[in-house]
C-alpha cells in the first residue's frame, strides 16, 4: 500500500514529488485509509499477542512467554471481516491495473530462475514446519531438504560486487543455481495454499501467467493472495479452542550442541543455523536471510530492468524508479531498513563500453 501502490497507481514515471505515500492520500484517500487500517489489523494483532508492536520479545526458546487472552482472540475475530474485505478489494484492484504495466511484467526480473518455499507433506504451502522445496523454472521438483540437510542443497558464494552471500542450489552449480524465494517463489513451489479463497485466486493467478510465472513484478500478485491466506489462517486458528492454552512453553537446558530452523519470513525463507556449548552460549552461527536468498536474481533484475529503460545515452528518472521498483517488489523491506550516510541512497551511472561516463543519476 505505501511503498508500492504509489507505482501502481499513479504510475512509474509520474512527478517524483507526488509519487508516494502522501500523492497516494491525494489521488485516492479511501486507498490510502484501508491501506493503514488492514496494518492497523496486523499491529494490534501482534502487540495483543506479544505486548508491543515493533521487534516485540515473545518468541523464548521452547515457546512463547505469554497466552493469547480471550479478549484478543474475540476482537480480532470481530475485525476479521473488514480486514478480508480490504485485502479482497486491494487484489482487486491490483488485477485491474495489470494491463497497465506489460512491458514491466515482461522486463522485471522476467527470467527463468529456480525457487524455494516451505509446503507441508502434501505439497500446500507452510509457513513453518514445513520442509524445504526447490523446483526449477517449470516447476519440476530438484529437491526436497528437511531444513537441518541446507547445506547439500544451497551453496553459499562470496562476490566482488557485494558484501551479501550468494547462496545457490548446489547441485545446479554457482551461478547457474540462481533461485528466488519469497511470495513469487511460494506459490511456484507450491500445489496450493490449502484455504479455499486463497486457493481460488492461486487459480485465476496461474491462469493468467502460467503454472510457474516468472517476472519479479507478480511478486506483488502473490503477496496479496498470501494475505488473503493469512487471513483465512487466521479464522481457523482463532476458532479453535486450543487457541487460549496457557500450556505456552517448554523448559530445558541445552540437549543438543547443533539445530536449525527454518521458517517462512514475509520476504521469503529464513534459515538459522547455530552451535552452541553445554551451558547454551551460542559458539558459531550461520544465517541465510531472503534477501541473500534472492541477491543473484535481484542482480539479474536490475541488469534486465536497465537494458529495457536506459534510453540511448540518457538516463531517466523513470528508469531510476524502476530499478528501485523491482528491489522492493523482491524486498519491500529495504526502502526502510536501509540508510545512505554521507551520500546519496541510491546512484546510477551509465558507461559506454570504453568506461567513459555518459550520464549519472542520483536520488
């Protein structure tokens, strides 16, 4: 709603200016009002569970260190509706502007790659407690890992051009092993989500862009049906009465010097990895984040999305914004999380083949 949306709506080459969260309140303030209600949802959801709603310390290992109180469960269940409502008129609308943006469909990150998600036993998509699936670009299945095995499956390279890893699928090879993960890659690996109104636009979804879609910018198409998974996630959970056990954590010291955990994070799958000695004090850690996950097909991305938009020997500001929009469509986190000091936050520069500087670009 607020890093995307202003792209989408009001369009990848509009003012600069206006092309953001307050153009977006401008040009459609209901938008703009639903956009900050569904994550009020999300936020209070979160510090209902958890005390607080930023970087909240509720997870411990063995559990939670708090129950969910009926008082909680009852008000989310009552904006519920709302919540489904905005996420269902938000996909709508994404899928009537599609027409609209061909040729980004057609040149961001639109590439044959390999993915990787979590599913469950069956093949429906999991957030947690799944195992790791890897299919390739037309959807066949390269490997299967139960999560503590990663290391067979994902190599993890070093480059001259980043400090992030380049994690692989190791038995296709570096860098031939490119894959992504995330919401685009989820609903690749994936049979189904296993809801009945997620799985019903999974199905239009892959109806329109075949059964593994490839371009980056559906990521933000799998993103909002996976929201409308979480939501109907959410109703099944909140109706089940085991919901309110206050039986929310075990106690023991360490038994094992070695685990890994794997979960599925937003922006894609999360692998933590760590030694510890007998009395839990972590020793060697090691963590593949989505981020790194994605880093050779974000760089494919970037190399597809300039070799489409740079204009002869200019350089656009429109060009500018759909590199940044094909990061965030990847990884919508970085708009935030990630800060320029001393200098610009982002900065392009347009070489002719001898290396002379023919145009630079900076925001």
């Amino acid at each position: 709603f607020h890093l995307s949306a202003p792209d989408l709506l009001l369009g990848m080459d509009s003012d600069p200016a206006r092309r953001n969260v307050l153009g977006l309140i401008e040009a459609n303030p209901e938008l703009a009002r639903e956009g900050i209600a569904l994550r009020k949802f999300g936020q209070q959801l979160i510090e209902g569970l958890a005390k607080e709603r930023i970087h909240p310390s509720w997870l411990v290992p063995g559990g939670v260190n708090s129950p969910l109180s009926p008082e909680v469960r009852d008000r989310t269940l009552a904006e519920l509706p709302n919540a489904r409502r905005i996420a269902r008129g938000a996909l709508g609308l994404f899928k009537s502007v599609l027409d609209k943006y061909e040729d980004e469909i057609a040149h961001f990150g639109n590439m044959p790659t390999m993915y990787a998600g979590l599913v469950d036993r069956e093949g429906a998509l999991k957030l947690y407690d799944g195992h790791i699936r890897f299919v390739d670009h037309e959807g066949a299945i390269a490997g299967e890992s139960l999560g503590a095995d990663y290391a067979t499956y994902i190599g993890e390279a070093a480059v001259r051009t980043s400090y992030l890893k380049a994690p692989y699928f190791k038995p296709a090879g570096y860098p031939e092993g490119a894959y992504r993960v995330g919401p685009l890659a989820r609903l690749n690996v994936a049979e189904r989500c296993g809801t009945p109104e997620a799985d019903a636009e999974l199905s239009e979804y892959r109806q329109r862009f075949g059964l593994v879609p490839q371009s980056a910018f559906l990521y933000h198409y799998a993103r909002l049906i996976e929201a409308i998974h979480a939501l109907e996630k959410i109703e099944l959970l909140m109706g089940d009465p085991s919901i309110l056990d206050t039986r929310i954590r075990a106690r023991a010291g360490a038994n094992a010097n070695e685990g890994v955990g794997v979960i599925e994070a937003p922006r894609g799958t999360l692998i933590h990895h760590y030694k510890v000695d007998d009395k839990g004090a972590i020793t060697w850690a090691n963590l593949i984040v989505a981020t790194g996950h994605n880093n050779l097909a974000m760089d494919r991305s970037v190399e597809q999305v300039a070799k489409r938009f740079v204009d002869g020997t200019k350089l656009s500001e429109g060009m500018l914004n759909r590199v940044q929009a094909v990061v965030r469509a990847y990884d919508p986190c970085l708009s935030c999380s990630t800060h320029a000091t001393g200098g610009p936050a982002l900065a392009i520069e347009l070489r002719g083949a001898d290396g002379t500087l023919l145009d630079e670009i900076r925001t």
